[in-house]
C-alpha cells in the first residue's frame, strides 16, 4: 500500500515557506576554488649573451596562487519574473601583487506570456594581471616594416608607403630588432557590463531576439605591437606638426611621448638618399611592454532572426540571420583622461551578418551562408566597401557517427578593397589588412568524419 507522507510539524512549515516566493522555490549555488601555478622559462645562454645573431629568445618565470568563493541565488519573485544576484570574492597572492577583488552582479528575466522574454542585466568583472606579462624578464627577436614617419615627411601621407617611380625602395625597413619586457607593476583590470532585451517567438518555429549591451573595462592591460608603434609615431608627429591623419585617433601628447620613448632611430635612412633634407635615422629597435591604458566603452546590439519549416516530403528547411553593430569604440589612454570616440578610425568594423539557409532530408543535409563585414574607414581618407563571403556545404551520412561531405569557400572569390597604405611588406604583400578580411580564393574540400 502507498505510504502517506508525514504531516510536517508548525515549525518546519514555517521554514519551508521562507524559502519560497510567489513564483517557486529559491535556487542557489556556491563555489569554492583553490588554484597553485606557476611558470619557468631557460633559454640558451648563448642567445641571451648575444652570441647567436638574429635569433630571439624568452626569459621569465613565476608563480601565485588564487582563493576564490561565491554564490548566487535565483529568487522567482512571481511566475513571470525572475531575478538572480550573484557575488564572488576573489584572491590573487603571489611575489609583487596583492589582488582582492569582490564582483557582484545582478539579472531580470520578465515573461508575460509563454512567446516572449524580457530581459535585463548588470555585472562587475576583473581580471587579474596575466603571469606573463608580470613576470618576464624579456622577449628579443626580429622583426621588419613600413617606417610612416619617413614616408610622411618625404610624401605628405602614409598612403603611398610602398614602391614608387619617385621612391622605388619603397620605405620598408627590415630586421628591426624587437624586445618586450613584463611589468611588475600591472594592476587588475576591472568593469561593468549592462545589458537589455528581449526574446520573441511570434508563431510557432519563428524566433526573434535583441539585445543592447554597454561594456566599460578600466585599467585594461595591452601591449602596443611593433605596427601601433610604427603607425602612432606617424599619427602624433602629424598632430604635432599641425595636418592630423585622416581617420587616425586623436592621441594625447602624454601617449604620444610613450611612442616616442620605445622607438630607436640609430640607421641608415630608408626609402631616401642620407643626403636628402627630409632623410631622418630609421628604426633600429622597438620596445613593448604591457601597461593598464585607462579604459575603454564599447556599446552595440545583437539580433537574430531564426525561422524552421517543416515539410512531409520536402525535407526540413532552416533559415537564420544574425548580426552585430557596434555603435560606439570610446578608449582614454591616460587614467582620468575622457573617452575619445574610435568609430572613424581606421579598420573600425561597425557591423557584420550572417545569413544561413539550410536542408535537411533524411541522410541528406546542405547549406549556404552568406557572411558580411560592414565598411570600414582604411588608414587614409578612403572607405572600404562592405564584403561579402559565400560559403556551401552539403554531407550525406553513411551510418550512424559516420559522413562524407563537400564544403566549398568563398565561391565568388570575393576580395577586399585593397588600401594602398596597408602592406606591401611580406607580411601584408596584398596591400589588404588579413587580420580582419579572410583573402583566399574559392577553395573546395572533401571531409569524411567517424567517431568510434
């Protein structure tokens, strides 16, 4: 016979009914967490006393250890609303810094019918300094590239930097010697994040979401490369000549000074005879080392748009879109300093998509996608055009964990609108900035997959 179940007593009741709201019952969790580690690097003492020429080398090592508890609770206030509140402390202790960062954070979630979530959040984040870039002792090598400060004084811009009737050594530099050193001295970088929208589904099969957010991160911790180098000094000698850049930021004289104190011209001029009036030493060595700029805002939106039909014969047809525009890239390099706006600068993406179309039928499945990448502002007064990448795949399943397929890429050999100012060196033969724009051509490849 069925058991019955005890009758709780007055007490126990009572307790019970604190833990619940309107909504449900209170969810919770904790974490506890532990973490020793620790690093070592031994180089050669033949690259370190420079006796191998042209061979770099890394020196560094260390090691912390970090404590951390938190928790969060999930609270139904009622049936349709939903907030959670979290908090986590944090413990970094190691030879020369002393973290102790407590974060809290807190999320809504509104559900007036069953089609339709609003939702909301806010959060604090940090981040402690990487061991790396604490501790090491010094990264040397080589390294080559465009020397803008010649080229704008003997052109008048860092447009046409490459090899020219006028100038047909171009003003390549190369075997500049490179060292990055750690800084002992980095703090933790800290920020809060917002966030706001909403999740729809209109009929059935047809989702909609849109989200809004607002990052700002203080005290964040970059390393300038060898290129921010190379380009900044240009940008700041052009400020402080009185004829800024187009589409460069506006950077401070304090900034600009960093630039100038990890540069070393101690060479034979590139690009122009020695003798000529605007011949200046080139670059012989640049130094890196990380340093807390003093903080950044980025603010945009995400959205999608997903739609499933399903057929009896015809198999089962997908459709999605998806996107990102970013609609502000603030960053202040002094601490205290305000936000400059980025948006115009150079290599600034505002927005990019996806749109996918997919088949399924049985063992049958194929795709096509289409990515995009917004217009960008090139390094001179030109814009970029927006980019288009065509992607198509289509598999066949074999067996159970096992496919054979066919994807194809870029099928319309797509390419990027070249920047005269951007490459010409080996790296960048394409005058095309690689780090952001794929430039392969159309590419076919045949994939067989088993999982055992």
């Amino acid at each position: 016979p069925p058991r019955s179940t005890p009758k709780p007593s007055s007490a126990a009741s009572d307790v019970y009914k604190r833990q619940m709201l309107n909504g449900g019952p209170i969810g919770f969790a904790l974490v506890a967490e532990y973490q020793d580690m620790g690093y070592d690097t031994d180089p050669s003492q033949a690259v370190v006393d420079g006796l191998l020429w042209g061979i770099g080398y890394t020196q560094s090592g260390g090691e912390r250890d970090r404590q951390a508890l938190g928790g969060e609770l999930r609270m139904p206030v009622t049936s349709d609303l939903t907030v959670n509140v979290s908090a986590r402390k944090d413990i970094y202790d190691d030879r020369v810094v002393d973290v102790d960062r407590t974060t809290v954070g807190a999320s809504m979630e509104y559900r007036p019918n069953e089609d339709f979530l609003f939702r909301m959040s806010w959060s604090e984040s940090f981040r402690a300094p990487d061991m790396q870039r604490s501790f090491i002792d010094s990264v040397e090598g080589f390294t080559s590239g465009v020397d803008y400060y010649q080229c704008w004084l003997a052109t008048g811009s860092i447009e046409n930097c490459g090899s020219s009737d006028e100038y047909p050594a171009g003003f390549g530099k190369s075997n500049i010697k490179s060292t990055e050193t750690g800084n002992l001295d980095l703090r933790d970088e800290s920020g809060d994040s917002y966030s706001m929208g909403f999740v729809w589904e209109p009929i059935d099969r047809l989702t909609l979401t849109f989200d809004v957010y607002k990052i700002i991160l203080k005290d964040i911790v970059a390393t300038s490369s060898e290129f921010d180098l190379r380009y900044g000094e240009a940008v700041c000698r052009a400020i402080e000549a009185g004829s800024p850049l187009p589409n460069t930021p506006e950077y401070d004289t304090a900034y600009c000074n960093d630039i100038y104190s990890n540069i070393v011209r101690d060479g034979r001029p590139v690009g122009v005879q020695p003798d000529d009036p605007l011949a200046i030493p080139s670059i012989t060595e640049l130094y890196t080392r990380p340093l807390n700029i003093a903080s950044q805002e980025y603010q945009g939106a995400d959205y999608s748009l997903r739609y499933t039909l399903i057929t009896d014969q015809a198999g089962d047809f997908g459709f999605s879109f998806r996107g990102s525009s970013q609609l502000a890239l603030k960053q202040a390099q002094e601490r205290g300093a305000s936000r400059i706006d980025y948006m115009d600068s150079s290599y600034t993406p505002r927005s990019r998509q996806v749109a996918t179309t997919s088949w399924s039928l049985g063992d049958w499945s194929a795709s096509l996608s289409i990515s995009r990448i917004g217009h960008v502002n090139y390094i001179e007064d030109t814009k970029g055009s927006p980019y288009f990448n065509t992607n198509i795949t289509a598999y066949y399943e074999i067996a159970d964990d096992m496919f054979v397929g066919l994807t194809a890429n870029n099928i319309f050999d797509a390419f990027p609108d070249r920047d005269a100012a951007y490459g010409g060196s080996s790296y960048y033969p394409f005058f095309v900035n690689a780090n952001l724009y794929p430039i392969t051509g159309p590419a076919v490849s045949a994939v067989f997959s088993a999982r055992f």
